[in-house]
C-alpha cells in the first residue's frame, strides 16, 4: 500500500489511522506444518467474549452487528475486515487475533508468519520472528484507544490448540462424541478443529441414525477465574525467563497519595492488584499476597490469596481521602522501611521476596530511598518498581547507576497506561531483571535457598 508502514515489535503498539472508517487485518505465513485456522475474539474488559457469537472463525465469519468479517484467503492466510463505526459502538474493548495449527507441528516449525493491519495511510505489521513452541499463537490485539483505535502486538504462544484458546475466552465449546467421529473417506478434522463442529455433526447424525442418538455431552464450562487467567500468562512469562520452578514471598505496594484518587475511583488499582495476586498465587509458598498502602503514612494491609480477592481495595483501602486515612503526600521510606523490617526482623525466612511497588511518581526522598535499596541490598529482597504515567519518579528512573549496593536489587519501568498494556508485556516486564537478581543473590549468599 502506499503511506506509512509502521513494524511493531513483542509489546509495542501503535494507533491506527483515526480518519478511516475501515481496516483490514490481514494474518499469513509463508509455509506450515499444518493448516492454520485463524479466530478473532471479540471481549470485554474482562478479556471473555459476552456470547459465542462473538468468536469469530472459518464456521461463523461475522458477529452479529458484522463490526467483523472474516475472509478466507488460502490454507495458510486471512483476512478479517473491520468496520470501526461499528465497533465502537459495539462494547465490545478489543479484538484478539489468534491462529492455530489444524494438524501436527508447533509454530517453532511455522515460517513467514505475520499480522497486518491496514487503515487509511497507515499499515501496522508485526512479524513473528522467534518460532514458538506452542499449537496456537495469539498475534495481536486491536483495542480502543480514546476515540480511535490501536494494535498492539503479542505473539503469546498457547499450549492445546482451539478449544482451550476459545474456552480462556470465553467461548463455551462442546467435547466431540467419540461415536460421532469422521469416517476414513470423510475429509477430516483434528479434534481441535471438530470441537467447534461437534453441534452440527450432532444434527447430521440425528437426522440420518437409525436409531436414536446419544445425548451429546453439555458445554464445558471451565468457570475461570480472572486470576486464573492471569496465572495462565504468569506461567509463560516464568518459562519464558527458565524460572518456572522459582518459589519467592510477594508483596505490593500501592501509592495511595492524593494523586492517585482518579485510579482508585476507576478501578485500576483492584485491577493491578489482581494482577499481582496473580503472580503470588503462581510463585508464593502459600499463595498469598502481602499487601502494603502508603501516602504521608504506611499500613500494612491483610495478606489475601485467590478466594476473597473481589473488591479487596474498596474494602481495605478505598481511596485517597483529604482528612484521615494514610494522608496525601508521597513518603516511600516509611512504607520500605516497615517491608524491611517485616521481612529481616519480625518474619524473616529463606525464599526471596519480591516486591511489586505502584507509584504514580512526586519522588524526592532521593537519599532516604538510596539509602533503604543499599541496606536491602544485602537482604533476600528484590524491589520491582513501575509508574503510573508519565511523572516524577526521581531515584527510580537512576536505579542502574545507584552505587554502594552489593547485589542490584531492583529495576523501574513506567506504564502510560496499565489497563492499556496486556498480560504478556507486563509480566515480561516484571520479571525483566529478577532472574539475573536470583542468580546474582545466589552468588553472593544473599539467597541461601
């Protein structure tokens, strides 16, 4: 096309041409072990599909306002067509474009493939570069952004082909009766592929048997959890770094400064705090999360596990409040110092502790908070710094070149936007330095586990 082409890489994203009124999404690979079906999840905030009609494939190419078509090209490739007026009104937030293998192989045998999305003057492309040892590979997101829209690229891999991949979204599949299989002249399909198809085999069988058929099997209905799904994500992102089989003490730590009012309000820190707990429930001894809050003042909050998660931080923390409550200024050492003293005095242990600490920046305590990660350092304890926007985060932002430590124990990203950046990007991003941290503290002593 000509106009603007934009290569994305793993977690980037992008926006799309806001003036065009239309996209195409266009996935295709030069060669495959197998067939590819190619699939589009139309899901709401809580990344689950609100029907089945909105799951989009070979057997039910459009959702029912058409906002997406899809468009068979060959056995390799597809395109789906988006109608973005339609979208946008739709409620639906985002578009999860996938593809898996229709036969044997992993995507670690796939070549060429890459997703493409057109708008306008604009095209977006991510290559798949790094081959996958999975059956399916989710590729990209298309998500709102203000009054426009962006791509964000993912290629996550996803162990177990379609029918798990649909059911993580939502998408209620029946098992395939076993007497209801192809016959050998029957142009066949893997068992992945035949779930999907299983209702309508169940109506050709019905109408042609010569005695009644069985009941076919009811919808599996898997009954996942938002954490669930978070640890799902967790687990790749642990493999991804080889510390799958890592087992460490979690916290967070929230800023509750009076800045931080419009993120409570909205929801965005039980949604981080989830996503945490996530973490914990995957690497913890026990599951639970330790959780702190901080403004003027510092208070620790009950541990909690993966029962009694929902709306944890309006019932423990609502909120920044003017008058009571923690106060609203920003004061980093005093909850660091309460962290340390819990862990190396009043309940010190073996594992490492890793702490996950939110801050939506207003940094000064420039010393106080240098001197607290050099003492620390000496400590089996990792600090994971990440903003809430683009701020002040002072100290945070010089982490590598802090001196005096004996181990580099911590390491600082910053996010635009958390509900914008998906599983995959954040928990890469987490566990960004903590392995060479583990192998460093192990070294030196620190870690004696």
């Amino acid at each position: 096309m000509d106009g603007t082409i934009i290569n994305l890489v793993s977690g980037s994203n992008a926006k799309l041409d806001e003036a065009s009124m239309n996209a195409r999404v266009k996935i295709s690979c030069s060669s495959s072990p197998a067939e590819l079906d190619l699939s589009c999840f139309m899901v709401g905030a809580d990344g689950r599909v609100p029907a089945d009609d909105y799951f989009i494939f070979y057997n039910q190419p459009a959702d029912p306002q058409r906002a997406v078509r899809f468009e068979p090209i060959d056995k390799y490739s597809g395109e789906f067509v988006i109608d973005l007026r339609a979208l946008q009104t739709s409620g639906v937030e985002k578009c999860v474009f996938a593809a898996t293998l229709d036969g044997p192989g992993t995507f670690a045998e796939v070549r060429g493939c890459k997703i493409s999305a057109a708008a306008g003057n604009t095209e977006l492309v991510f290559a798949i570069t790094e081959g996958k040892a999975e059956t399916s590979l989710v590729l990209a997101e298309l998500y709102r952004h203000g009054q426009g829209f962006k791509l964000r690229a993912v290629g996550r891999g996803f162990h177990g082909g379609l029918k798990p991949l649909a059911e993580a979204h939502g998408v209620e599949v029946e098992d395939e009766p076993a007497a209801e299989a192809a016959s050998p002249g029957e142009p066949g399909h893997t068992a992945a592929a035949a779930a999907e198809l299983s209702a309508s085999i169940a109506e050709a069988a019905a109408a042609t048997a010569a005695s009644p058929p069985a009941q076919p099997a009811p919808p599996l209905k898997l009954n996942l959890t938002k954490i669930d799904l978070h640890k799902q994500q967790v687990a790749l992102s642990l493999r991804k770094k080889n510390i799958e089989q890592e087992k460490a003490r979690v916290a967070v730590v929230f800023d509750a400064s009076g800045s931080m009012s419009a993120l409570y309000q909205k929801g965005v820190v039980q949604r981080a705090f989830e996503r945490v707990l996530a973490v914990a429930a995957s690497m913890d001894d026990d599951g639970m999360l330790d959780v702190w809050f901080f403004a003027t003042k510092s208070k620790r909050m009950p541990s909690v596990g993966e029962t009694g998660y929902e709306d944890y931080v309006k019932r423990t923390y609502p909120g920044p409040r003017m008058f009571g409550g923690l106060g609203i200024g920003n004061n980093e050492p005093v909850v660091m110092a309460d962290i340390l003293k819990k862990y190396t005095k009043e309940d010190p242990g073996t594992l490492p502790v890793y702490v996950v600490f939110f801050s939506d920046g207003g940094i000064y305590e420039t010393r106080k908070i240098s001197k607290l990660l050099i003492d620390s350092s000496k400590h089996n304890i990792f600090w994971q710094f990440v903003g809430l926007g683009q701020a002040d985060y002072g100290v945070l932002r010089e982490l590598d070149d802090l001196q005096g430590r004996y181990v580099d124990n911590a390491d600082f990203f910053a996010l635009d936007d958390l509900d914008e950046v998906s599983d995959e990007e954040l928990y890469d991003r987490l566990f960004n330095e903590f392995p060479k941290w583990l192998r460093e503290a192990r070294e030196k002593g620190v870690i004696r586990s």
